[in-house]
C-alpha cells in the first residue's frame, strides 16, 4: 500500500458553474498544488501563485515557460499537467493540471470563495477528497 500527502490545490480558472451551487454541471477546472512541505497546505501562496498564473492570460513575460503557460489557460480546450515554471513559485517545485469536477462532490456543491480544494498527491494524479472531508 502506498501513501499520498495530504495537500491543498488552488483553483486557477475554472467554468463559472463550479462558482454557483444552484449549477450542477460537470466542468472543467485549472488546479495548482505542491508537494513541498513548506507549502503543502499554505492556502495563502498558493492563491498567490494562482493569481500570477491566471495573470499570464492577459500578459506576455519574455519567458518561453510562463508564456507558454498564458497560452495553455488561454485555450478553452487545452489539457495540461505540468510543472509551474519556477519564476512563479520562487524555485518551489509546484503542478498545474486541468480536470473535470463535479458540484456533488465539492464543498457546499461549489468551489469555495477562498478557492482551495484539498485532495491526495499520488505520484502521477491529484485525488480531491470527497465533500464530506470538508
């Protein structure tokens, strides 16, 4: 039996929908976690750094990476799991990755307002834990 760590992901983008528990439709989202014990469940930078990949969207850096990131969230129908170049981290080693949630299985049938989700890092997959963890 293997173990995952227990970490938060921030919500990078996702289909209005997931904001409104009166919505129940299965949409796609952007979430970013880390694995780094300094910031596994710092909700705080993670948004931060949420906040400066969305900004990628309305900017270009100069920087192949983060440009190249702006592009990915830019393109309705792109999926992606990838590493967040580390400008954006401070050198911390942290994911991005699209997905399709389901308002049944979030907290209050939506993605919260402080927009964290908590879920299980196994190696190759973020897991998000069901509603009732919350």
């Amino acid at each position: 039996m293997a173990n995952a760590p227990l970490v938060f992901a921030a919500v990078v983008q996702a289909n209005s929908a997931l904001f409104d528990p009166a919505e129940a439709t299965w949409a796609p989202a952007v979430l970013l976690y880390t694995t780094d014990p300094a910031h596994i469940r710092d909700g705080e930078w993670l948004r931060q750094v949420a906040d400066r990949c969305a900004a990628l969207r309305e900017r270009r850096t100069g920087d192949r990476r983060e440009d190249g990131l702006g592009f990915l969230l830019n393109e309705e129908e792109s999926t992606f799991d990838i590493e967040v170049p580390p400008t954006l981290t401070g050198g911390v080693t942290a994911k991005i990755l699209t997905t399709y949630l389901s308002p049944g299985t979030l907290p209050g049938g939506a993605i919260p307002a402080h927009r964290i989700l908590a879920g299980l890092a196994w190696e190759k997959e973020l897991v998000l834990l069901p509603k009732t963890y919350y």
